[in-house]
C-alpha cells in the first residue's frame, strides 16, 4: 500500500474520487470518509463488500513479525469452532476478549465463561469478558493491556463483526487525550476494509483490522431485515422446547430442527429476540428441500449455527438440522 495516498478514517480503505462502483469512492479528495462509511454513519445504509481472507492472513502475519500485543475479540454468541486457528498466524501474547456479555442471559457468569476457555487448555495471557455496549470491563481491559504490552502498539484483531472498532471508539471515547476519530462500525461483515492506527495517547496505539470473513456465516445469506433481526440488540431471553421423538421446530423460514432419535429432551434457543420460532408438524415438509445434517448429541452439548447462535440440548438423541448450504453448523460441550 502506498502510504502517501489518503485513506478513509472510518474503515481504512485508500480514498479514490473517480469510480463510484470501486472501493474507497469518495466525492471529493477533501474529505476523510469514503461515502460507504457516510452512508453507513448518517444513513445506516449498508453496502456488502466481498473480502477476501487472503489480504487478513497476511495482515495477521505481519502482526506476527512483531513482538507486540495482541487483543483477540470474539463475539460471545458467535464463538468461533476453533479459538486457536488464529494462533496459527500469530505467536504474539494475546488477551482472549469475549465481546457482548450484554446479550447473554445475565444469569451466565463471567467466571463460567472464563473456566470454559481455561478448561479447554488454550493459551492466552488473560481472557477477559466485556461488553463495550455496557461499559463493563473496560477499564479493567485496559489496565491489563498497560500491563502486558510490549511496545506502544496493540493490535486488535478477530472475526468479522466481533466488535473490535466498537471496542477501539470506546477506547477513544474513554481514554484518548488526542484522537477524536470515529471508526465506522455495522452489523454487517467487513465493515472494516484495512488497518487503521489510532493513537489513544502517548504509550498507547491501537490498530484496528478488517476481521476474517466467515464466508459459512447465516448473515451472508438473508436480506436486510433478516438481518436486523438475527442481530441481538437486548439480553436473550433463552426458550426452551420440550420435544419428544420425531417433533420439530423451525426458525423463522430459516431453519429447521428435526428430532429423530432419544428420549424426552430439552432444546434451549440462545438466539435472538426478534426470531420467530414455532412447532410444527414433523409430517411437514418444510424446509427439507435445504441441506440436512445430521448430529448425535451427547449430554449438554450446543448446537451452533454460525451467526446466528445456538440450542443447548440437554440429553443424548439424534438431530437433523436443515439449513442453507453454505451455513455452517457444529456441536460443541455446552458452554452455558
Ligand atoms: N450487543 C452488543 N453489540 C455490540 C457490542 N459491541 C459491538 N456490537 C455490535 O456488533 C456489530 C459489529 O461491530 P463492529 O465494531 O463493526 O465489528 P468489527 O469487529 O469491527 O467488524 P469488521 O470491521 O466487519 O471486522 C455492530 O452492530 C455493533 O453495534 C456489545 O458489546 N454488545
Ligand atoms: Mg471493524
């Protein structure tokens, strides 16, 4: 990347003033956003860019290089199926931050979620839970940040849509004695397009990252208000269904969740609000055109659909799920 070129200060991108269908398309040179972060910001109009995960990896290499520290974000509803693939970039110390405990139950306690990752024998300096939304941890986030790095720099790195330009503006917010920037952020992936460096003050730069793309994301493939309703904005209130052999549930016209096998057995949704879920007639052949997967499950195991959450179940049986095929699913110990 030339350096000399001007980029925009909402998502990085190199600004560019004569092509409105590229990347970084800004009216005028003048300016310090690109109009996809203007329309983001006033207008909460979302525009989908493709990203490749080619250009992260080599973001995350370079990291890598580096001796600094390392905040791995990661969205607690959205935990990824392997925490540890991102080690495989960067050796770097890492503080494992588990983002938006605002939309877990409150009843989940920070010190469960903690063991969880602990047990599982991962490797991080710290792993600390917060919600930028509520303001909880920050501070502590911070102190413990002052507290590991290594040099000035701190990079903030993670999936797409875990929070980590939300986190940095509250870090501005809070903190900064020089920075008045504002890093765009949406609830859509690759917000972020490249790295953006942020001085909070005189012994502490942060740098933002685009995120790697789950391409096997629900989010990618539901329209806009779909969208809007798969992301939580309240704390979630779990539904139980009680199901027994051959019943089944669907979420919205999304996914459906068939019971095959075991005895009575108790399915928790931890998903958003705003999706309807309802019984129907296993007869029904709802859904069933999608591609099915099937699961045998064991005691306390999750179902995670990727983006959009997941269903504790709590005895052992068989499962078929059905969903678009190009959304991943996974079962894992239960974490709540
Ligand atoms: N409920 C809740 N939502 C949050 C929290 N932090 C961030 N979000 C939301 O998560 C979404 C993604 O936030 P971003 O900051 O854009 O995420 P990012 O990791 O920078 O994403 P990319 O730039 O696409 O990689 C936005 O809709 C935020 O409002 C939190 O603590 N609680
Ligand atoms: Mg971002």
């Amino acid at each position: 990347m030339n350096n000399n070129q001007k980029r925009c200060s909402g998502c990085g991108v190199v600004l560019q003033d004569q092509n409105v269908l590229q990347e970084g398309y800004t009216t005028s040179l003048e300016n310090d956003i690109c109009q996809r972060c203007f329309r983001l910001k006033n207008y909460g109009e979302y525009q989908v860019v493709a990203k490749s995960n080619d250009e992260y990896l080599e973001i995350l290499k370079q990291i890598g290089k580096t001796k600094d520290l390392v905040l791995y974000v990661t969205d607690l509803l959205n935990l990824e199926e392997d925490i540890l693939k991102i080690r495989e970039y960067i050796q770097n110390k890492m503080i494992l931050v588990l983002n938006k405990k605002d939309i877990l139950p409150k009843s989940v306690k920070e010190s469960k979620l903690i063991k969880y990752f602990a047990d599982n024998h991962v490797h991080f300096e710290e792993i600390i839970v917060i919600s930028v939304e509520k303001n909880l941890n920050i501070d502590y986030l911070l102190k413990r940040v002052k507290y590991f790095q290594t040099t000035k720099n701190v990079y903030v790195v993670g999936h797409t849509n875990a929070g980590k330009s939300t986190l940095i503006n509250k870090l501005i917010k809070n903190y900064s004695t020089s920075s008045t920037q504002e890093l765009t952020m949406s609830p859509l992936p690759s917000t972020t397009l490249n790295t953006i460096t942020i001085e909070i003050n005189e012994y502490l730069t942060l740098i933002d990252t685009p995120g790697l793309v789950d391409t096997d994301s629900i989010i990618n493939y539901v329209d806009k208000n779909m969208l809007k309703k798969i992301n939580p904005k309240k704390e979630i209130k779990p539904r139980t269904y009680q199901l027994r052999k051959n019943q089944s549930i669907l979420i919205e016209n999304l996914i459906r969740i068939d019971y095959v096998e075991g005895e009575r057995n108790s399915f928790t949704l931890f998903i958003s609000n705003d999706l309807k879920v309802k019984r129907i007639n296993p007869k029904r052949t709802d859904l069933k055109s999608l591609q099915k997967t099937s699961y045998e499950i064991f005691y306390d195991t999750d179902l995670v659909i990727k983006g959009l959450g997941f269903v504790k179940i709590v005895n052992k049986g068989k499962i078929d799920i059905y969903l678009n095929q190009n959304v991943n699913s996974f079962t894992r110990k239960s974490l709540i």
